[in-house]
C-alpha cells in the first residue's frame, strides 16, 4: 500500500543570493561544497562587524547553538562551516556588514530558511548572514497590502495572514522562505488568479553595495525589473511589500497511484490539463521512483471551501491508493503535506509546454531505468519529476520582469529532484542528474515540444545552468543593470565594488542563491 508521504519532497524550491562559487565544486573534498580551511582573515572580519554593528545584531562563532543553526539548510548537502554568523538586526545594520565585507573582500553568504539544493549558494567559509531577525509583518489596510520581512518563511506569513482573512501570492509547501522564493519568480497555489509572486510585489527595501538603503517600486525601472526573478544579485533584500487579496477557507486533495492504476491516472490527468478550467483551482503532479518501483500523485487544489461540481470528479473517482480530503484554513492546507528530509538533495528544472499522456509515459519508463541505474549505488534513492501546470493566461497578470523572459510563451517550470544518502556519490548524482534532465527534454521534442530555448525557472535550477536557459533575451538587460549598480563603490575610488568580489553577478552560471 502507498503511503501519502511519497507526495513530501519539495515541490517547491526558492532563492536569495551568494557565495563565491561560480557553479563549480571541487569534487576531491570529502563534501560537495568546497571547505576552504578558516583564515586569520576571516576572523578578524568577524571581529570588525561585531565592533561595528548596534546592538540590535549579533554575531555568533563555531559550536554555539545560534551559529549552528543560522548555517543549517533543508538538505544538509547545501552547508558549510563558516568563520562565524552574524544575525542583522536593522538595514542599517546589514549596510555596515557589507562595508566590513567589502573592504576586507571576505566571502560570504546570505540565508532566509536555507531551503536550497545547489551546494554553496547559501554557505561559505567567510561570514554567514542570517536574515532570521528580519520577521516583521506589517498590514496596510488602506493600500491593500503588506509589509514582510526577509527572515521569514511562506508559513510564518499564512500563520498570521490567514486568521485575518487576507492572504499574498507565495509557496507551495512547509519550509520555504519568502526571500529566495520572491526574488526567483514564485510559483504559488494562487498563481492561475494572481501571477507569480513577483507581479504582486509593490516595493523591494534593498540594501545596496556600498550600504546604502534604498526602498525600490516600480518608478525604479530598472532595478524593480531587475529583483523581479533576477535573484539578489543587486544587493541584500530586507523587506517585501506585497499585495494582499481576502482569504477563505479552502480545499485540497493529496492522491496516489501505484501498479495497474498509474496508466490511467496520468492519462486522465493529462486529458485535464489539456482543458481550460476555473482559475480558484490549481494542481501539482508527481512522477516517483523509490525502492524499485515508480508510482504517480496528484495534489488537488480549490481555493475556496468546495470546488464546483464537475471540476474535479473524474479525478477522484478514478482507482487509487492514497486518497486523503483536507478541507479547512489555507495554512492547515500547506502543512497537511509534509516537507522530505533527505540528508544530500539536487534539483534541476525542466521546462514543459504541456503534459501529455505519451511524455508522460516517456518520463516514467526513463525514471525506472534510471531508478534502477542509481539504486545500485545507494539504496536509499529517492527520484521525482513534478508537474506544475498552470491556465494559459497566468503569464497576462503581470508586467515585465526579469523572469520570464517571454511572457508570450507559457512554460511550464518543471522539477527533477534527487534525494541520496552517500556523500561520496555527489559527483555521481550531478553527472546523472544532468542527463536525466536532457533525456527528459528529448522527450518533450519528441512530444512535439519546442523546448530547447524555452526558459528554465530559476528557483528549481541546478547549479552550473547556463544564465541565457533562465532570462534569454533578458540577460544582456540586467547585464546592464549590474554595470549601474557597479557605481555603488566602496571606500577610495581604486575600491571596486563589494559585489565584484563576492557575488556571481549576471556572468556566464545560475546567480549564486539562498534556497528559502
């Protein structure tokens, strides 16, 4: 009998900012994060932002209980042992650690909830930022919205949103930050009413280089453009200021096939898909590998307290193994699906134009090959490929942004996920990742999908992704953007900018990313 924790993996990924990592990783390390040993340097970074900083901040050192878990991360894959980890307290605060980072060109690296999967994106041997302190939730009745802090988690904001009535456009499932999730476009239960995250996002208060604190909105053309799905490649984002909608209660469905029941179920789920329907209703897929065998899910959603009748019925009356009901708050929803705890996690995005039932089947035959393959070295293995399809026009209720770069072209932001336990395979499960994923898209071409230039979502992509798969045309644009904000220096004029050193700008790899 299947159990309704094979739907548990994380659906949705997120993304901050950093590290100095440009999406490659030293394999010979017995971690795939490359360890540089703790430098004299480093330390004394640590001790010149304690002096500076109020007292609202504080900064913590190896084997304290605060640094332990200001360098965690969801997948244990994605952390490094840092000199130390400082906890700002105000913008202010975060300025004068930037100035202390940039004149000392210490590495470093910023974290919301650490929900990444990509080694290195928000982990360093340098200074660690925790933007835990950073929690404040503030509505704005008269406007219509809703001021967020950067350290929070998606269900932190329902927690205090949703008894209120209101709620915003953000994640999916249980430990997903709010930062990353936002500045990497967000793809939400609310998305077929609303947009992504970032077409309900009013004003980014940002951070930049040189310290400086700037609260951006769209009179900011460009670098507005830029936070929308470019990642925090600009500065430290502190606080969002969303727009809020009113909230009921909702509705929700977790089903599971296995054997004889799959061909039909993803048969039928494809026939749905293929359909316009009502836009308070959204859905995930997941296609699964463990212990051998592949099985099929579906997660049902109706952003109201019953659907219609007839939107989802032939769904749930098919066969199945795992059906569960969850009706109540939009919070009790998200919780009722519970988050994977893998010790070592890869992800990698796959853009889909449609989910036929023949590329489907394609997918599922190669997860069973490739299932086999890879268990051989770790019995343990867990392999998903989601499916997070949309209505034809969730594109049409926002305006351009970094991400998408074609809101003409509905793509589909598709997911691999990897889930192992042997650290040494690391090298292993990336090779294989990568050519899962290309196997996956051939089987979209031979589905009929011209995917080759369609744009990969930037939250799920795996590290080393080529920047052109992400924004297309869109890159030489916020290539540009970069130069601009290059003007923010640092100290005397022969002082570059602290994020030449210390972030992977708009370059030639994915943008170095808190997974949150």
């Amino acid at each position: 009998m299947l159990k309704p924790a094979f739907l548990g993996h994380a659906l949705v990924l997120s993304a901050f900012l950093v590290a100095t990592v440009k999406g490659q990783l030293n394999w010979d390390v017995d971690d795939p994060v490359a360890q540089a040993p703790l430098t004299h340097d480093y330390q004394l970074t640590c001790e010149a932002i304690a002096k500076s900083i109020s007292p609202a901040s504080q900064v913590f050192h190896p084997e304290s209980p605060e640094f332990n878990e200001d360098i965690s991360h969801w997948a244990n894959s994605s952390s490094e042992i840092s000199a130390c980890s400082v906890r700002p307290g105000t913008p202010h605060d975060v300025g004068l650690i930037l100035r202390e980072l940039g004149f000392s060109h210490t590495p470093f690296a910023v974290k919301c909830s650490g929900h990444t999967a990509n080694p290195g994106f928000s982990s360093t041997p340098g200074v660690h930022i925790s933007m835990s302190r950073f929690d404040d939730i503030v509505i704005h009745e008269d406007s219509g919205t809703v001021d967020i802090g950067a350290g929070l988690t998606w269900t932190d904001v329902y927690s205090y949103l949703v008894p209120k009535g209101l709620n915003v456009v953000g994640g999916r499932l249980v430990g997903v930050g709010l930062a990353g999730f936002t500045l990497g476009g967000g793809y939400s239960w609310k998305t077929n009413q609303y947009g992504l995250t970032v077409d309900t996002v009013t004003a980014f208060e940002l951070v930049l280089p040189n310290g400086e604190v700037k609260v951006l909105t769209e009179k900011d053309e460009d670098l507005f453009f830029a936070l929308k799905g470019g990642m925090n490649n600009y500065g430290i984002v502190t606080k969002f200021t969303f727009k809020t909608h009113k909230q009921t209660d909702v509705w929700g469905a977790v089903l599971g096939f296995e054997g004889d029941q799959i061909e039909p179920a993803y048969t039928a789920f494809a026939d749905f898909l293929s359909k316009e329907h009502d836009h308070k209703g959204s859905q995930l897929g997941e296609i699964t590998y463990s212990n051998g065998t592949v099985v099929f899910g579906m997660v049902l959603f109706y952003d109201g307290p019953k659907p219609p009748d007839g939107l989802y019925d032939d769904l749930l009356k098919l066969p199945n193994s795992v059906k569960s009901i969850i009706e109540g708050s939009f919070t009790h929803f998200v919780l009722s699906i519970p988050p994977s705890e893998y010790e070592r996690v890869y992800f990698d995005g796959i853009p889909v134009l449609r989910y036929t039932a023949p590329f489907l089947k394609a997918v599922i035959n190669d997860l069973q090959s490739w299932g086999d393959k890879l268990s051989k070295r770790d019995s343990d293995l867990l392999i998903v490929f989601s499916l997070d399809p949309f209505e034809s026009d969730f594109l049409t209720h926002g305006e351009p942004s970094a991400y998408p770069p074609d809101r003409s072209q509905i793509v589909h932001p598709s997911s691999l996920y990897f889930g192992w336990s042997d650290k040494s395979l690391d090298k292993y499960m990336y090779d294989n990742m990568r050519q899962l994923s290309e196997s996956v898209i051939e089987a979209g071409i031979k589905d009929g999908q011209d995917v080759r230039n369609a744009a990969h979502y930037p939250n799920y992509a795996l590290f080393g992704t080529p920047l052109e798969k992400l924004y297309g045309d869109n890159l030489k644009r916020l290539r540009g953007i970069r130069r601009e904000t290059e003007k923010y220096r640092l100290g005397e004029p022969e002082i570059r900018p602290l994020f030449f050193f210390l972030i992977v700008f708009i370059l030639d790899v994915l943008p170095m990313n808190d997974g949150t």
